[in-house]
C-alpha cells in the first residue's frame, strides 16, 4: 500500500502535540500567575507534563538515578519524559524529532514555507555542513561529561535538591516572557536561517538531537532500499530533510535520519522504499505512526502509575521560592 498519507498523518499528529505543548505553557503560565499574585488571581494547577521542557533536568535527574540515588521527587516527569525519548530513539528512530519535537515543527514549517517562495531550499557547502553538524555533538559530549561524568552522586542530588533546581521550569517561562535583547537577536536569526535552510537549528545546534541520533544507529527499524525495484530517480535523497542520499544507500543507518518517511511517501516507482526492521520485517505508516504516539503516551501512564510523575514540591514553596 502506498505511504503517501504518511506526510498528512505525520503533520497532523505534530501539530496536535505542539497545540497540547502550548496549552501546557499556558496553563503553567497561569499557574506562575496565581503563585505570584498569592493566589488573588483565578487558581491554575500545576501541569506537571511541563516538565518535559526540561531535558537537562532529565539528563540530571537520570545520571542521578543511574548512581543509585533513585527517581527525584522534584522533577520526576523530566525524568520520564526523558528516558521515554531515548527508549523512542531506540526502538524508532528519531521519531521525535520530525513527530513530537515543537522546535522542530516550527522548523519544518519554515523551511517549507521558505521553498514556496524561493523554490527552493538553499545547502551550505559540505565541507562548512560537516563542520557545522560537529557542534551539537561537542555541546552534547559537554552536557554529558559535566553532568554524568564530572557529577557525583552526591552532587547530583544536592543540585538536584537546590533552590536554583526547584524553579528550574519557572525560570525556562521567565527566560520566554523576558528575553533579552541577544537572546531575540539568537532567535530571530535562527528563524530567518530556519526560511533558507532546512532544520539549522536541529541540524547544527541541537544537542538533544546529536544524542537521539547516536541512539538511533543501534535501532533495529531503517528505511530500506529495494535495488531490484529502484529505479534510481533521486526523489528519495532530494526530499530528505537532513539530505541523507537515500537513493544510493541499501540501508539508511545515519543518525540524521529523522524517521520523517518523507523519502518513502515521495518514492513514486514500485515501492522501492520501506521501513523495516531487522532488514526483513516490513512496517506500515499507520502501525509506525500508533507505534510513536502510543510509545510517548505510555510514558506518561508509567510515569504515573509509578508515582514518579507529580513534583513534591508543595505550593507553599512555590510561594516562598517565586517570591524570592
């Protein structure tokens, strides 16, 4: 069956869940509001799936629980939040990324946006892209060593523990509604890049990234080129977001694939491509598709049904710490 409504679906199910993402921000907004005005204002509970914008608070809170000191109560959701994308990553790809991710949607969307105007997508040269795509991979290598290597477990918990840490999430909004004059600058620049090139900030600065695609090598799902029914007409490698050169590979192993499927749904000779697992076990769109919303949503059940899911700060802390 041709996977042509892969791009649709996709599409939909990514912007259904920058929607529920924006309305986490709000609501949390106005759960800020309520502490900050001493409960004056409308009361707004704390939608505890925010922290899943916290991906150091779950880089921290897993390398703490790794040395022994078990699930943090302060932010146990950014724990599980994280952990589920990296079993994602492994068993999916970087589904994420082209699924999930909001930053990346709104990427996405730019470079298209881009290509209807201009025609066309712009490329930097492969020698300057190299050089580029190295960075997220040093700012990952950075987190990871300061965090899981250079951290004891002692330390871990006690930063883990800290004031600072606590408000970790109040701080991210605090950073949005109060950005700096760099800060704008930064992103306006990677909005107007984002116009002519497709994904620079994922594809260059994107430390999250760097490590989901260094996980996805080892997953058993890859898209998967039929010579004997490929015609060679480069559709594939053209479409491909991350400029992978689909048409002359047997089997797409580059952590830079996203799992996007735009290079199957665009193959327009004979089903040339699929993705498979393992090499033999064909897997449709719609099973991929139930696979990656079932994969994030189950994190969210165990998260809860373990108990490592609502913070233990209370709102009396709230109060005292956002008053400081």
């Amino acid at each position: 069956m041709p996977a042509s409504y892969m791009q649709p679906l996709r599409i939909l199910i990514q912007f259904c869940f920058l929607g529920f993402m924006l309305w986490l921000g709000l609501r949390f907004y106005q759960f800020v509001q309520f502490i900050s005005s001493a409960g004056t204002s409308a009361f707004a509970a704390r939608p505890d799936g925010i922290e899943a914008f916290l991906p150091i608070s779950g880089l921290l809170g897993s390398a703490s629980w790794l040395k022994g000191n078990g699930i943090n109560s302060i932010h146990p959701a950014a724990v599980v939040v994280f952990v589920t994308v990296l079993v994602g990553a492994l068993l999916l790809r970087r589904s994420f990324c082209s699924w999930i991710c909001p930053v990346a949607a709104v990427s996405e969307f730019s470079w298209k946006s881009g290509f209807r105007i201009f025609r066309r997508n712009f490329k930097l040269p492969l020698w300057l892209d190299i050089a580029l795509r190295g960075l997220k991979y040093l700012l990952m290598a950075f987190f990871i060593y300061s965090i899981v290597i250079a951290m004891s477990s002692k330390a871990l918990e006690e930063f883990i523990q800290s004031d600072y840490h606590k408000i970790a999430d109040q701080r991210l909004l605090s950073f949005f509604l109060h950005l700096t004059p760099f800060a704008l600058g930064v992103i306006f620049i990677l909005l107007a890049l984002s116009i002519v090139l497709r994904n620079p900030f994922c594809r260059y600065l994107c430390p999250y990234g760097a490590l989901l695609g260094l996980i996805a090598t080892l997953s058993p799902l890859r898209v998967t080129r039929d010579t004997d029914r490929c015609v060679s007409c480069g559709i594939c490698s053209q479409v491909c977001p991350t400029y992978i050169d689909v048409m002359n590979k047997h089997s797409v192993d580059s952590p830079e694939c996203i799992g996007c499927w735009r290079c199957i749904s665009h193959c327009r000779f004979n089903e040339a491509l699929s993705m498979r697992a393992f090499g033999r076990f064909s897997l449709s769109g719609a099973l991929f598709a139930l696979l990656v919303v079932l994969l994030f949503w189950s994190g969210t059940v165990v998260g809860k049904l373990s108990g490592h899911w609502r913070t233990a700060i209370a709102l009396e802390d709230y109060v005292r710490l956002l008053g400081k």
